[in-house]
C-alpha cells in the first residue's frame, strides 16, 4: 500500500471511530492487523470464554490463531461431531464472556451491520455473550444503514462460497435469490446495532486502517 492510500485509510478509521464513540461504542483504532491483534490481547484476559462469527478478518488478523490456541475456553462449534451438537455449542455460547467477529458493514450513521445464515453472530453481538469485539477493516465503511444492509447482501456469494455452501449464488452464474430456499442460505438474518446505550461500551470496535475481509 502507498503512503497516501495509508494515509486516507488512517483519516477513515479514526472517523469512524470517533462516529462509534458517540454512539457509546468502545471504539479503538488500529494502525494495522498486527495491531488489532495487540489490542485484542489486551482486551481479553487468559481463560476467557470466547464465541466467535466466522470471518476472514480474524483469519488475517491472525486473532482466530489466538482464540484456539488453548488460553481461552472456545465454543468450538467446528470440531463437532453432528450438527445436532453444532447447534447446542451455539445454545451455550450465548452464556460465554466474549464473542469475537467481523462485521459486514459499518456505517457512518454509527451502526454495525451483519447478514447471517445461522443468526448467532447477528444476536450475540447485540446481546448474549457478557462482551462483543468487532474487528473491522476500512473497506467495511459505508455512508447510511440502506448501504449496510446493501453491503451485506453482495457480500454474502462470497462467504457463501468460501463456507461452500450450496447456494445459487455460489454455485451458478447468474445468482437468483428466488431459487435460495435450503438450509445453506447465507441471507436468512439481519442485525442492525444503532447504538450502544443500555449496555455503555458492551461493544468493542477495533477499526483497522487497512483493507481486511470481503
Ligand atoms: S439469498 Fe441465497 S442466493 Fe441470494 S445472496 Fe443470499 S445466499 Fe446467495
């Protein structure tokens, strides 16, 4: 990356983290990656309990690296043996201490936006788990909550298809949305957090100024 393409991302980040503070968000900048990866650290103590949404950018992160290390208790919902047990790993972790996850979209009205198949990301970070850690990347920004949910939407092919699940989108050309009736369909639930008020800073944001996730 360029100096003034860092720099521009640099003025984004910091926006938007000062948008997400006055929303109540705890919202924390991140100089890069192996930044967030820092403030995670040091936001959350050895032993906790952790959930997480499945995301590229803890990938990139390399946070997904510390969250199964073994120092903290996991809800590991993708070492089970049936989904019948998958599904009550989900149940549980709406009890655990943190759930860790991306978002879709994070607009500059002050809102987070996510689109999920199984809706446990979407809920738990709106309530559930004691705290929520969002990891977002410059390219998450979008101006209005319409262009959240917009963002969600178009990026959902593309998760579908790193998850491989059999969706039109991710298995034809043309996607058609009106074929999506099985149990993969990524777009089944929409979470909108406008705001972080009746439980004052249960939400962290780290904002990376780099491009991180779809
Ligand atoms: S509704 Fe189905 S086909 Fe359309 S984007 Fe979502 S997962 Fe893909």
């Amino acid at each position: 990356m360029d100096d003034v393409q860092k720099w521009s991302y640099r003025l984004k980040a910091k926006e938007m983290v000062d948008i997400l503070n006055s929303k109540n968000f705890n919202a924390i900048y991140a100089e890069d990656a192996e930044d967030a990866k820092r403030i995670f650290l040091e936001l959350v103590p050895e032993g906790a309990s952790i959930c997480v949404g499945g995301s590229v950018t803890l990938k990139q992160t390399g946070i997904i690296d510390e969250i199964t290390s073994g120092r903290y208790n996991f809800y590991d919902r993708f070492h089970t043996a049936s989904v019948a047990e998958m599904h009550d790993v989900y149940r549980e972790s709406y009890k655990a201490d943190f759930i860790v996850a991306s978002s879709n979209a994070v607009t500059k009205e002050g809102q987070l936006v996510n689109i999920d198949c199984v809706g446990n990301r979407a809920s738990q970070i709106a309530f559930g788990p004691k705290k929520a850690i969002v990891v977002a990347g410059v390219n998450k920004i979008v101006d209005t909550m319409e262009d959240g949910i917009k963002r969600a939407r178009a990026i959902a092919p593309l998760n579908a298809k790193r998850i491989r699940h059999k969706t039109p989108c991710a298995t034809e050309d043309n996607c058609n949305c009106q074929n999506c009736e099985g149990q993969p369909r990524m777009c089944n639930f929409i979470g909108i957090v406008d705001g972080c008020f009746h439980f004052p800073k249960r939400i962290t944001v780290i904002m990376v100024a780099e491009e991180l996730g779809y």
